[in-house]
C-alpha cells in the first residue's frame, strides 16, 4: 500500500500536468482506468471506428473502472449503440444511465461449439476481460472490425484461430497505457476533461484507508463496481 499516500516523490518524467481545468481529485476518478479506456478507444478510432457510421460497440468487464469509463467516454463522443458485456445483471439501470443502449452477459456471447467464426455481432469491441470472452467475441466481430485489448481480468488465455483475421479482416489491437509516450499523454488528457460530464455519472465510492483491503478483496472477486478513490486526509 506504499502508493497510498498525500504526498509522494517520483521521477519528473511520470509526472503529467493537470488538463483543461481537472482538479486533482477529477484525476484520480479518472485515474490510469480512464486514461486506458481512452487509449483503446483512440485505438479503434484509427481503426476505422467512426460515429458517423454509429457502429455497433461491445464493452467488457462493463461494471468495472474500464468498462464504466469506456462506455461514458463512447457516449461523450457521440457513440449511441454500446453494448455493456456484464455478468452483474442488477446494473443495468447504471450501465444505461452511462449510455449502454443493451446490456448482454458473458454467457450469451460465449460459444460452447467453438465454431471459428460465427455470426457479425459487433463492429468493434474494447475488451478488459481477456480469456474466454475474448476469445469467444474474436469470431463475432464483424468483416473489418477491431477489438482492443487491454486487460486480463479473467485470464491471460486467448485461444484464438486465424479465421477472423484473413477472412474478416480483423484487426486486434493491443493497449498499454504504462509505457505510452509523455509527449503523447496531454492529447489524450484533454479529451478526457472535455468529457467530465459524462464521467461524473459513473459511481465512485471514497474508501479511507483502513477499510482499503475490503474494498481491494471486492476487486479480486469482480464484486466492484466502477471507480474507488482513496481518502487520505482526515484519517
Ligand atoms: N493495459 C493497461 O495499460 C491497463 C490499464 C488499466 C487496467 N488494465 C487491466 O484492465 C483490466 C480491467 O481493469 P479495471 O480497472 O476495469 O478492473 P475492475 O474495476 O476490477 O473491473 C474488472 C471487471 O471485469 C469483469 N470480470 C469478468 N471476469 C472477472 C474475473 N474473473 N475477475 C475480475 N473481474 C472480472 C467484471 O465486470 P462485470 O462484472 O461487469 O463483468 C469486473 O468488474 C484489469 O485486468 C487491469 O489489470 C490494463
């Protein structure tokens, strides 16, 4: 728990200027979830994905901080058909709230026949989930669509085929927003501040750090539902 703390000395180089009017606390709501649910859906954006078209978009691990910044910040960029993927079926009601026009669960999209290809559900998919959802939503994305990757919340396996890329053109884009260039990071900063409206409908609970392992075991088991930030002051 080293990192929880109000003040912390670090390399000047991991250090980001605060953007376009974010407070600190707007930062940590926002925190490296929200900076990576940006990152994949630039991703997809360079990959074709456009609002014009209003492009059919899965989101995993729905509830989660990913999966609720993601579908906020689609929604803030004008995304209308964003299909939460939960296994959490009392927050539909929330996932709408953010912008999920349909909330599907894992068991739905996961095949048992383990056909290479089936049907074209989705025009493109951020994925924070990986395993057998992953897997299974590879064969289910429609001809020159893209899904990215960023998260391994169910498993590192992705026991995938050839089919989907050299029949369907597929493109599957992996995320990282630990390394991702400095110079590059403000961009994308500032696209999340213009989209705070969106973000502040997402639940956030403030944990202080004595019920801090609570809430860290709540995470391991996929109870957790969107941001937690930790109070440090008034202790
Ligand atoms: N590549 C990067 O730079 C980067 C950056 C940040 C995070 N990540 C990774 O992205 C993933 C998601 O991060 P997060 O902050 O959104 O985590 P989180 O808040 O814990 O959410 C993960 C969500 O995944 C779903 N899930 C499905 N199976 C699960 C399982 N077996 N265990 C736990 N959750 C499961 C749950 O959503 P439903 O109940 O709604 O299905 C859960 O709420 C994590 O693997 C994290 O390490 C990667």
């Amino acid at each position: 728990m080293c990192g929880y703390a109000q003040y912390a000395r670090l390399q000047s180089s991991w250090i980001t200027p605060l953007s376009n009017g974010l407070s600190l606390k707007d930062s940590m709501i926002v925190g490296t979830a929200g900076f990576t649910a940006a990152l994949s859906i630039q991703s997809l954006q360079q990959a074709g994905m456009n609002k014009s078209n209003q492009p059919t978009i899965a989101v995993t691990g729905a509830t989660g901080g990913v999966g609720t910044m993601a579908i906020a910040l689609l929604k803030a960029k004008g995304y209308d058909n964003i299909i939460a993927i939960t296994s959490k079926d009392n927050q539909s009601p929330m996932l709408k709230s953010l912008g999920a026009s349909d909330i599907v669960s894992p068991q739905d999209i996961i095949k048992d026949d383990n056909k290479p290809l089936q049907s074209q559900c989705f025009d493109y998919v951020i994925d924070c989930v990986g395993g057998a959802l992953a897997t299974s939503l590879l064969t289910q994305i429609s001809y020159g669509g893209a899904m990215s990757v960023c998260g391994n919340a169910s498993g590192i396996a992705l026991n995938t085929n050839i089919l989907p890329f050299i029949l369907r053109g597929i493109r599957l884009i992996g995320i990282d927003s630990v390394a991702y260039p400095n110079e590059k990071r403000l961009r994308i900063w500032y696209e999340i501040s213009n989209a705070m409206e969106f973000i502040r409908k997402i639940p956030i609970t403030e944990v202080r750090l004595e019920t801090l392992a609570h809430k860290l075991d709540s995470i391991q088991h996929a109870t957790n539902i969107g941001r937690n930030i930790v109070s440090i002051n008034n202790q």
